[in-house]
C-alpha cells in the first residue's frame, strides 16, 4: 500500500461527492472539500477570497505572479492580442507573428548562446519536450543505448508523464503500477556530487541521456545548492556526454535576482526548461531553450534531415506570446530583477533573524527572492500555514516541514518583514516557543 492508496476500498462520501464538480489539484479531498479559499480577485500581493478575506500572497501563487496580479497592461495585451488574432497554430509552414517575435525575444535574453525556442503550454510540457529531444538527440547520433533521465532526490519536474516518472518526490511516482511511468529514469542525491559519479559509473554514461536539475529545488522544500554541487554535475555532464537540463520553470525570469539561474550559478545548460515567469502566470505558457548542439542537426538544407515531432495546438499561442512579450518589457522597464537581486538580502537577513528568535524554526534557507522556514517535528508546517491564513498571509507547507516563501517582485522591504513575523508569530503562536 502507497501513500495514494490509504483509502483504497472506502465508499465515496455523500458530503464530498455533493461538494464542487471541480476536482482540485494533488489534493487529499476530505482534507480540503469546504474548507476551500475561493480567490476570486487580486491585486498588486494581494488577493480577495469569496469568503470576504484579503490576503497577503506570500507564494506568487505557485511561484508564478512575479509582477503581482491584476496588472493592467497585461490584461490589455491580451484583449488586443485576442481582437486581433485569437492564435494561429505553429506547425509546419504555418506561425504566427507573435510566437516568432516571443521566439526572438527570449533567444535573445537565454544564457545560451545562439539558443532556438520551443513553446508550449507549461512547465510539465516543457519537462515532457526537454526529455524527449535529449533521447530523440542520442538516437539521431546513432548511440542508441543513452535513454536514461537523471533527476535529483526532493525534484519537483510537474506532473506529466516524464514529470511523475522523475519525480525526486517519492510520493509523485507512486501507484502507477511501476517504478514509472517512463521506464530509463534513475534517481541522484540532491547534495552529494560523489554519490552523482557513482550513479553514473554504475549505470554507465553510455546509457545515459540526460540529467535534469532545478537550480534551487523548489516543491522539495526550498533547498538551494550546496556549495560546489550544480559546478560538479555540470562537470560530470561535460566529461560523460551527458546532456544537462537545467528546469528553470521557477528561477526563470528573474526570481534569483538574475534573469535565469543559470546565470545566477555559472551553469551551461544544454536546455532550460521555463514556465511560470515567463508570463507571471497571466496566460498559460512554458517551453524550452535548446543549445546550437541539439537544433543545428535539425536545421540542415537536405532532403534526409530529421524532424523533432514536437508540437500541440496551442505551442506558440499568440495570446500567451503577446502578454509574455508585453510581460518582459514590463519586467524591464520595471527594473524588477534587480530590485529581486536588492531583496534576496533583505529576505535572507529577515529568515536569520528569524531562527534567531523562534526556538521551533531549525532552520532557514534561502537564494534570490526564494526561501524556505523550517520547523522543528513538534509543529506542523500544513498547520502553521493554516494559522497564516487567519493573520492574513499565504504561505505554502512544502516537503520537509518547511513553509515556501516566494511572493511577488513587487513586495516592499516593509511588506518582506510583515511576512516574516508573521510566520514567527504563527509559529509561536502554535508551539509556545
Ligand atoms: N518544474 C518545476 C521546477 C516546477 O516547480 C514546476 C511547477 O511547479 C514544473 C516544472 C511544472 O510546471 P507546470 O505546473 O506549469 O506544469
């Protein structure tokens, strides 16, 4: 029996099955089914439930609202956008001309040099992309026996299949009848590079295709790198022929402080996976950043050349490029990713002190405008979360007994330390320490 299966042979019940036709996302139904927080408007860090609260949104959402909800020009961008085209699908020898002008912009601002732009719909889409073109590229290269995706214990790569298949959060992967639902897929430590090389020398670099990383693991609890560790798997990659997939879909677009985390850290990926940032969450959108090395085999002038057979209705939808193009020029102009890389002192001063004073935080963790609180095993950080509500903050209970903190761009230095005490004081207020 798995963690997904503790109420296997239970009848459903009547007050769950009368409540909402709306299956919630990843969620234990008798836990959440009404007690829901029905958000129904936002503005600026603030968000307004059906229920009457106003809530201080600590999280971004799921790390998405950068610029913060409700902005105006966004709204318009995809009023004009929808006007005039709602989208225009990207398929053979049709485009639109704003999922080339997106395409442009985003090869222009990518780490990686000379990089060609997939889009899709999300992160759980880009993650499916980037693992498919890392084994669809070996096979091309004739070394047919590198299948094998590499990810980190505590990943979080979404839920698709290749998402659940790598998940480094065990319960992710459970009950689906197999280890996963991709078969090549191997598991490293998310601290130890010495255990990585050996993972790689039992499996063997010949039969390994990729290894995908977040840069600071986010669902797994807020966990940025230990010192030297994403340096040595970018080694490890470069000397086994292993293709590095860095999963930006929460660092990307500014939230470390640099436009994307492989800045942030050095990193040379051959693909970064993005999502949430690229639009602030205001229209469905992700895709892939792909280094010469893969594309240009793609791109040559013969009759024989191969095809990615990537694709779906709505890869390069031209509402979502418009209010991502509209979104990065607001980011810009905005000057919002250095005023992250002025916060992420702020927040890591706020979280020391923090621990400091709350006897039952063990620990704090934080890089760019990411961090994590977490509690001793005394406290409940679901329950802590809970408590937060009633002070008028969100903040979400990760892997770990740690509360995410991620909140827009936007956040005053005034606003960063009221979410800070509030946690302490929800903290204390629970455990009397
Ligand atoms: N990768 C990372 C690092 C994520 O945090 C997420 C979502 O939280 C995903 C991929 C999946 O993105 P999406 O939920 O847009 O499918």
């Amino acid at each position: 029996m798995t963690i997904n299966d503790v109420a296997h042979s239970a009848p459903a019940t009547p007050s769950l099955i009368d409540g909402p036709a709306l299956w919630p996302a990843q969620a234990h139904t008798p836990s959440v089914l009404g007690r829901q927080l029905v958000v129904e408007r936002g503005e600026g860090c603030w968000l307004y439930t059906t229920d009457g609260r106003k809530l201080f949104d600590g999280t971004a959402g799921l790390w998405h609202a950068n610029v913060g909800h409700g902005h105006p020009e966004l709204a318009q961008a995809a009023y004009e956008q929808m006007l005039q085209l709602e989208t225009y699908h990207i398929f053979a020898r049709y485009s639109n001309d704003k999922a080339l002008q997106l395409g442009e912009k985003l090869a222009a601002i990518s780490p990686i040099e000379r990089a060609k732009v997939i889009l899709n719909s999300g992160g759980s889409d880009a993650i499916d992309v980037a693992c498919k073109l890392a084994r669809r590229h070996w096979q091309r290269e004739g070394r047919t026996s590198k299948k094998v995706i590499l990810s980190r214990e505590f990943a979080y790569h979404g839920l698709h299949a290749y998402g659940t298949s790598i998940a480094g959060l065990e319960f992710n992967r459970e009950g689906y009848g197999s280890e996963s639902l991709v078969p090549e897929t191997a598991r490293i430590s998310f601290n130890d590079p010495a255990q990585v090389e050996e993972v790689i020398q039992r499996i063997g670099a010949e039969n390994i295709a990729a290894l995908v990383t977040e840069a600071v693991q986010g669902t797994g609890g807020v966990n940025p790198p230990t010192p030297g560790y994403l340096e040595t798997i970018a080694r490890l990659c470069r000397e086994n022929d292993i293709l590095l997939i860095l999963d930006e879909v929460i660092t990307g677009f500014g939230r470390m402080g640099t436009m994307f985390a492989a800045e942030y850290y050095g990193l040379e990926p051959d693909m970064i996976t993005f999502a949430k940032g690229v639009t602030s969450g205001y229209a469905p959108l992700g895709g892939v950043m792909v280094a010469p090395r893969l594309w240009e085999p793609f791109y040559v002038d013969a009759p024989d050349t191969p095809i990615f057979r990537h694709g779906a209705t709505y890869a390069g939808h031209a509402t979502a490029c418009a209010v991502a193009l509209k979104h990065l020029e607001i980011l810009e102009r905005e000057q919002l990713v250095p005023r992250v890389a002025e916060l992420e002192s702020v927040l890591r001063q706020a979280l020391e002190d923090l621990a400091a004073r709350v006897e039952a935080v063990t620990e704090v963790r934080s890089a760019g405008l990411l961090g994590g609180v977490t509690l001793d095993a005394s406290l409940s950080a679901e329950q802590v979360c809970d408590d937060l509500v009633e002070l008028g903050f969100i903040g979400r209970p990760l892997r770990g007994n740690t509360i995410q903190i991620s909140p827009p761009f936007i956040i005053t230095d005034a606003e960063l330390h009221s979410l800070i005490d509030a946690i302490g004081q929800a903290v204390t207020g629970r455990s009397g320490k």
